[in-house]
C-alpha cells in the first residue's frame, strides 16, 4: 500500500471476515471432496464389477453352446 493512503476500518473488517470465513470452511471442503472422491471410486469399482460380471455370463453361454454342440455332434451310441 502506498504511503499516506488510508483505507476505510469497514472495508478492512469486511475482507477480514471474508479470509476467516476461507479459512473456517477450508476443512468442511476438504472432507467433502475426500468423501465425494470416496463415493466416485466406489462407483467406478461397482461399475467394473458388473462389466466382469457380465463378461463371464457371456463365456458361460459361449462354454455351454460348444459343450452342446460337441455332446449332439457325437450322436448317439450304438445299443451294446
């Protein structure tokens, strides 16, 4: 600040209680994001796990469609 300016006592307790109100809500913030953070990597490991779920009932169709397919190619066996 230059010298022999003044500046007014109200604009300097409003911007004093602009930084301490900052500061007050910094950790509030801080949590929220850690939980929102939280909340996304839950997501994401829900999300991947219904993808592999859905993976592995593909092979079992894949599995049991070969497996029919190999027991009808083989026909029936000869009456002993």
């Amino acid at each position: 600040m230059a010298n022999g300016t003044s500046v007014n006592p109200q604009v300097v307790d409003a911007v004093t209680a602009v930084d301490m109100n900052v500061v007050g809500a910094s950790p509030a913030m801080a949590m929220g994001m850690l939980f929102q953070l939280g909340a996304d990597a839950v997501g994401l490991a829900m999300q991947n796990a219904t993808a592999i779920q859905n993976g592995m009932a593909q092979v079992t169709v894949a599995l049991v469609s070969t497996s029919c397919a190999m027991i009808v190619a083989q026909g029936p066996k000869a009456p002993t």
